[in-house]
C-alpha cells in the first residue's frame, strides 16, 4: 500500500501497473497535473500476513489540488478500502471501495 501511495506522488506508472492485480489492471495511470498527494494515513488492516493470500487496507490519503487559472490549491482527501491479494509470490492490488464521507 505503501509503495502504491508513493508511486503516485511520483507518478510512477510502472511500479503501479507492476503492482496491480491482471484482472482488474487498466492499460495505463492518467496522473493530474494539479495534484499533489500530501500524506498516507493506514487506519487498518485484515489479512494480509505471511501465509495469507489476500488481505485489505483501509486507508486515507490525502491530496491537493490546484485550481486551474487562480492558482489557489485546496485539500481533499480519498478513504479507500483496498483488497489486495497474492499474485506470483507478491501483493498486488485488485480493488477498492470508497467512503464518499471523507
């Protein structure tokens, strides 16, 4: 989780295509120019352990976003409960369900 959350404030497309589950994976990450990811909260986790072959994340992360032509920024933030499951011997992601209360 950690990683992904990362690789999107760098916009690294590859690591997040590399990390993503086949069957749900897209062909490619469209990044906003406008955004910048601030911070990563783990609020829990389920599964997910040394003999597991899946496991979820709920996570916030948080962002900003600068408007287009006045160059203010405002913050927002993603709530997310991610699955992830084993993949080849490693953890990638397969979906997520968003909290709109966030």
């Amino acid at each position: 989780m950690r990683s992904r959350f990362s690789a999107y404030c760098i916009k690294n497309e590859a690591h997040l295509l590399r990390s993503w589950a086949p069957s749900t994976r897209p062909s490619q990450v469209s990044f906003s120019k406008t955004q910048k990811w601030l911070d990563l909260e783990i609020r829990s986790t389920f599964r997910g352990g040394l003999l597991d072959q899946t496991g979820s994340v709920e996570f916030i992360a948080s962002f900003e976003m600068a408007a287009s032509e006045s160059g203010s920024r405002s913050e927002a933030a993603i709530h997310e409960l991610s699955s992830f499951e084993r993949h080849e011997g490693r953890w990638v992601y397969v979906d997520g369900v968003h909290n709109p209360d966030c």
